[in-house]
C-alpha cells in the first residue's frame, strides 16, 4: 500500500464513521419521538445515500491497496513476454485455448484458426534466414507493401561539353533509364503432427518449429537467388545472359563472365591471373564491399593455389570474427553455386549488396489447420519472396569455358 493510499483511507474511515454516529443518533431521536414529516424522511434518504457513497469508496480503496505494485518497468516487460509466449505455445498446441490480449499483440487472428502471423516466430525465422542463407545475409533487402517493386536503373546517355562563355548553347543527350522487376514467388511448408503429441511434448515447440522452417526456407531461397528461373521464384543471378563485354559495351541486363580459356578446368598456367582479372574488370566503385562466392569443391582447389614465391593465395582469418580472404577479399561458401564442369559459371566475384536484390512481402504467414488430416495438426506456413539482379555492374562471372 502507497502513503498516499493509506492516508486517504484513514481519513475516509474517520469522515465516514463520524457521519455514521450523528445519523444514528438523529434517527434514534425521531423514533423516541415517534414522529417524522417528509422533509425529515428526504433528509434521511440522502443521508443514506452519501453513507453508501462513502463505503463504495473505502472498498475501492481497500482493494487498490491489496493490489500487488507493479510500477517497475521490468516486470510489466516480463509480463509481456510471458504472454506473448503463452500465446504462441497455446497457438500451436491448442489453436485458440488460451487468453488472447490483443494489446499485448500485433496480429489478429480468425476465430476458426485463420491465418496469424506470429511477431516472435516471424523475427526467428527472419534472423535465421539471414544466419543460413548467405546470399540472403549479403543482399539488398527490402521489405515491399504489395506484389510489384519496380526499380529504375540509370544507364547513362547524358552528355555534356566545354563551351566559351559567349558560345550557343546547344542541347545535350539525357540519361536513359531503364526498369527491373524483381520475380515474385511464394514458398511454403506444411509440417505436420499429432495433437497428442502437442499435448504431451515436453520440448519448446515454438524454437523446434521456426529452427526447422527456416531452415527449409533457407535451403529453398538460396538455390533461387543463385538459380532461380523467375517462374513463381526469384530469379537467380546465374540465369542472366552473359557476356564478354566490358561494362560500357556490354548490353543492360547482361553479366560479364570471363573465361578460363580451358573447357571445365583452370589455364593450365598461372591459373591464378584470372582471379585478378576478374577483380580489376569490375569498376573501382563497388570493389571495396565485393567478396568470392564459390562452393566448397571449387575453394579447396583454389585454397592450394600460390604465388611465385610459393606463398598461398589464400589467407585465414587470424582473429575471431574476421573472414578468410583470397587475394585480399573475403570468400563466402555458397553450396548452390555449380561445381565445375565445362562452361559452368562456378565461381563470382560480386558487391551483392548492390548487384542484387531481395524483395520481402510482408511476414511469415501461418495456418493452423487440425480439420484436413485428423488426428494431424498441420502448420502451413508461406513466405512470398522475390530477388533480381538490379546492377549487373556490381557482379562478375567466372566461366570455365574456351
């Protein structure tokens, strides 16, 4: 009980048993009397009305005062997340067999099951997204509001001109832009248990269920930023025409690869000058943030190549935290990325974060289905996802090919 409740209680007895006592005795004094008119009767009304008042009053202070204080920041936060948790695992074993406080949440629901979008399980599965699917963790990612994210490109064409301070101003050419639309696909799952066996598991079902949906989903996301076709799925960056060229010939939308000169293999000298060429044809603007991508069969090759001074190219990370790097960049192991083989593209040298693009529409989405399958409870989750190359400057291809 607060200081404040406690005097206010105390001096609403005192006010209270006082007016008590002097109505006893007014109403004690009219019964010896044996008389009362009407205006004493509609004195005595709203006397006990005011007295009523007054005890209202003292039983609500009384039990403000046997409340539990819960001023502290901490424990409403506690609180909360319990809650949240309560919901969720409640979600899942029992549909809608528990409290559900729409304050304490961001998300409605359908009274039948419906669809929800769990904020916990969505921010688990997204972090674990990012933690498994490296193309993902070094993308552009972007969260859109409907099914179509244009992006304009500019591709140059502006031109300009020195000119004396009197010469005759002639107009020049203006940039050219052009526009790309990332494919948007929609990837699900729907896992599957016994009610029984929701009942009765002992484990968190909430970390069990979004560590295996995100793991899935990374295994499906990351085949399709590397080799999506487009159809119903993002469009991997391998599946873009190649090119030749160099960045200021070659067409919008293609991707330069470079070749090694031998059908599915490395020059049979110096196999290692390719990797500096590839470097050195992307512009000095998105080197600095560009890393290796190559799967593991083709980094054990490359991890023996040496210099003429017979010193590995390949260099560890000496502190925690720090990547490997080949030729001073680092290397991430993509497992999609193809093994070699004649004229496979198997190994990239790219600024993802400005070569490519990762569309996210809205969360994880979720239906708890118990009615299809009896006695199984199925989750049918979706995630709809699209990607594109949106810089084909920003990303070169490796090509093991004549």
């Amino acid at each position: 009980m607060t200081l404040e409740t406690k005097e206010a209680l105390e001096n609403l007895t005192r006010s209270f048993e006082t007016f008590k006592s002097a109505n006893d005795e007014r109403l004690a004094e009219i019964e010896s009397k044996g008389q009362a008119d009407s205006l004493t009767e509609e004195k005595l009304t709203r006397l006990g009305q005011e007295m009523d008042r007054l005890q209202a009053k003292a039983n609500s202070l009384h039990a403000a005062s046997n409340r539990p204080n819960l001023s502290a920041k901490q424990t409403l936060d506690s609180a909360q997340l319990e809650k949240k948790r309560q919901f969720f695992d409640g979600f899942i074993r029992k549909g809608h067999d528990v409290p559900l406080d729409q304050k304490a949440l961001s998300t409605t629901v359908d009274s039948d099951g419906g669809y929800a979008v769990p904020v916990e399980l969505d921010q688990l599965i997204e972090k674990r997204l990012r933690d498994l699917s490296p193309i993902r963790a070094e993308a552009n990612v972007i969260a859109i509001g409907s099914s179509t994210y244009k992006k304009l490109v500019n591709v140059g064409g502006i031109t300009s001109g020195w000119i004396s301070e009197s010469g005759t101003r002639v107009e020049t050419n203006t940039p050219t832009l052009q526009e790309i639309i990332p494919p948007l696909g929609e990837i699900y799952a729907n896992p599957a248990a016994t009610q029984t066996m929701l009942d009765d598991a002992s484990f968190n079902v909430e970390t069990w269920l979004s560590e295996e949906l995100a793991e899935e989903f990374s295994y499906q996301e990351n085949d399709a930023f590397v080799n999506g076709s487009g159809t119903n799925k993002p469009k991997g960056f391998l599946q873009y025409t190649v090119s030749t060229a160099s960045d200021g010939s070659r067409a919008f939308g293609e991707i330069q690869a470079l070749k090694t000169g031998v059908a599915g293999d490395w020059a049979a000298s110096d196999p290692s000058d390719i990797l500096v060429d590839m470097i050195h044809a992307m512009k000095s603007g998105y080197r600095g943030d560009a890393k290796f991508y190559m799967n593991t069969s083709l980094l054990a090759e490359i991890r023996k190549f040496k210099d003429v001074d017979g010193n590995y190219l390949w260099r560890p990370g000496l502190e925690k935290g720090a990547p490997a790097t080949l030729l001073g960049y680092p290397v991430i192991e993509v497992a999609d990325m193809p093994v070699k083989a004649a004229s496979s593209l198997s190994l990239s040298f790219a600024n993802m974060k400005r070569a490519y693009t990762v569309t996210d529409r809205m969360g994880t989405r979720i239906l708890r289905d118990p009615y299809s399958n009896k006695p199984y409870v199925h989750f049918y989750t979706t995630k709809r996802v699209g990607g594109a190359v949106t810089n084909d400057q920003a990303i070169k291809l490796l090509q093991f090919a004549l």
